[in-house]
C-alpha cells in the first residue's frame, strides 16, 4: 500500500540526522542496483548536507556497480568484519535501506541487533520490522531509490540534489523497474527520473555502466545456462534454471553474474513462473519470478525460507541442489492450474 511519512515522522526523521554525528548506511546481503544506488544517493546527500556518513554492505557487491559516485568508499563486512562492526558500534544512527528485515543482512544480523542507536527503515518490501525510530515502508514504490528522492525532499534537501546524486537514484530505479517496464513503475517515476535528468543525470551513462559492462565470462556463462540448463515444465508454465557451484566455477563467476538470468527465463511466452537455483556454499539460493496472479512472494514465504515482492521474490535451502529442484518441481505440479491461468 501507498504509506508516505506522516509529517510527525518527518520531523522526526530530521531530529535523529540533526542530531547525529556518525550515521550507517546499510543495505542487503547480495547488493543489487537498487541497494547499492539508494545507499549512495543517500551517502551522497548527507555529505552535501554536512554529515558524516559510511556505506556498510554485507558482502561483496557487483562490478557493475562500482561506477557510482561513493562505490570505493563502501565498507564491506565480509572483507573487514572489525573494522565494520566498530563503525557500527560507534555510530548514533544506522539506516536500513532497501531490506525489511535485519535477517536480510546475514552475519551483520547480531551486530545490528544488539546496536543501541535509533535505527530509519526505507524499503519497499512487505512487512517490514517494527523497531526503528521511523519506518517508511511503502510496497506500492518501484523502488528504495525512488523513496529515497522522496526523503530527500522531505528532509528538505533538494538543494543538494547532483549529477553524483541523482546517478544514483537513477540507478536505483532503473534497475529496479526493469528498465522502467514493470507494473510498480507510475507517472510518479517518470517525473522523478524526468527531474534527475533536469539536474544533469546522464540515463544514456548510466544504462551504458550497467548494461554494457560485461565480462566475456559472464556472457559465456548466461550461454551455458540458456542453453544447456533451461528446463520448460510445459505442462505447468514454469521455467526453471539451475547452476551447481562447479558450474559456476568453471566460468570464474563473479557476484551479479546471474543477475537477471530469471527474468530471461520468464520472457518465454507461455511461461508464467520462473525459478533461478544456485548453489553457494552450504545453502542453495533461489530466485522467483512470476507473470500476472501467481503470488511468488507467499511461494517463497511459505517453502524457501525468504519472500519480497508479489511477482519478485528469493529464498534459500539447505537441501542440496537436486533435493530442492526435486520438491519445487513436486510443489509446482500441485500448482499447476493456477500458474497456467495466472
Ligand atoms: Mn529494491
């Protein structure tokens, strides 16, 4: 639902960043466009509006990514866990953006929990936690980024709005809305992304930073999975894409590598649910997709440990890689009318 802040929730927003002189940004494990560009364009404005703020991920984040204006100053927890968890020990307010739920950040999980400083949720995602200062969660935005433009004029700061700013936001939203082709995207986003424009955002440079920015390897590796690991259940109107770690190996996978493969599986035309599985590690990561009336949020909430948007979602398992496509092709069978008519 369509929730912006109440204005008491906007003073209080500005009281806590008033008051605040070591603010953290944080985001979600496996950062996407739409994590890393909110984050920043956040970084971005409070510098401009005189605070001093940091950007701690939980992991690595994508090649493709690293363009926007800030991206060498993330701090990243996997790679420096005392160093991250220090900042994090020692700051006075800590954001949460583009994730509903502390759990959405792995091993940064306790270290926030257990954090005394008043926490701001941003996000788009349903059912957000209830603890923080202020919680400005509204699932009906395309985007983090698109809030964050949002915040960022209620906060009073449009003044501070740049090329470096905007880029990122733009980013946010770009990536996030597929191009700006999904359902969530309204004439709202078009005006947003219209004004960005207006303050220097070049779109042709940021399409070009994310889109055409490949590796020969991640290329290659999309060609494998396309065309030795896409299986139609036809019967079902479901896709589904798999890589075993080793496969993934032999083609030097990078993070973000396989982003985007899911929706690739989607575009088929009779097909209405599409399911990316990875294996990483201990666990199996899992990536739904869904066309019209299948709700992949409550497929991923109700049997793969995870959930997200209603026809975007993710999970994982601890099964191994077989185990798990073995029961969703079992559970996909049972729902097989319903994906069909959706
Ligand atoms: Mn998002």
């Amino acid at each position: 639902m369509s929730a912006p802040l109440k204005p008491s929730e906007i003073q209080k927003a500005r009281e806590l960043i008033a008051s605040a002189s070591r603010i953290v940004i944080t985001t979600h494990k496996s950062p996407d466009g739409d994590a890393i560009g909110s984050s920043l364009a956040l970084w971005n404005l409070l510098r401009a509006a005189g605070k001093h703020a940091v950007v701690i991920v939980p992991d690595e984040l994508p090649e493709f990514l690293k363009w926007m204006h800030g991206a060498k100053e993330i701090m990243v927890h996997q790679r420096a866990r005392q160093e991250t968890e220090k900042r994090i020990a020692e700051s006075d307010l800590v954001f949460m953006l583009d994730y509903n739920h502390l759990s959405r950040t792995g091993a940064l999980e306790p270290v926030l929990r257990e954090h005394k400083a008043p926490f701001i949720l941003i996000d788009h995602h349903r059912q957000p936690e209830e603890f923080p200062a202020v919680v400005y969660s509204d699932t009906a935005q395309c985007s983090t980024a698109q809030m964050i433009y949002k915040f960022m004029v209620w906060m009073d700061w449009k003044q501070h709005l740049d090329r470096h700013s905007g880029e990122c936001i733009y980013c946010g939203i770009m990536t996030d809305s597929g191009s700006f082709r999904f359902p969530s995207v309204t004439p709202e986003t078009h005006h947003i992304v219209a004004h960005l424009v207006e303050h220097g955002v070049d779109h042709a440079y940021v399409h070009r930073m994310v889109h055409d920015n490949n590796r020969e390897e991640r290329i290659r590796l999309i060609g494998y999975a396309l065309g030795h690991k896409l299986e139609v259940m036809d019967d079902c109107s479901t896709a589904i894409i798999s890589l075993s770690e080793e496969e993934l190996q032999r083609f030097n996978h990078q993070p973000g590598d396989t982003e985007g493969l899911v929706n690739q599986a989607l575009s088929i035309s009779h097909v209405n649910l599409a399911a990316f599985f990875r294996e990483s590690g201990e666990e199996v990561r899992v990536s739904f997709r869904s066309k019209g009336s299948f709700d992949v949020n409550r497929l991923a909430r109700e049997s793969w440990n995870g959930g997200g948007h209603f026809n975007a979602s993710g999970g994982s398992t601890r099964e191994k890689l077989d185990e798990a496509l073995t029961r969703f092709r079992r559970e996909i069978r049972l729902q097989a009318n319903q994906i069909r008519q959706s």
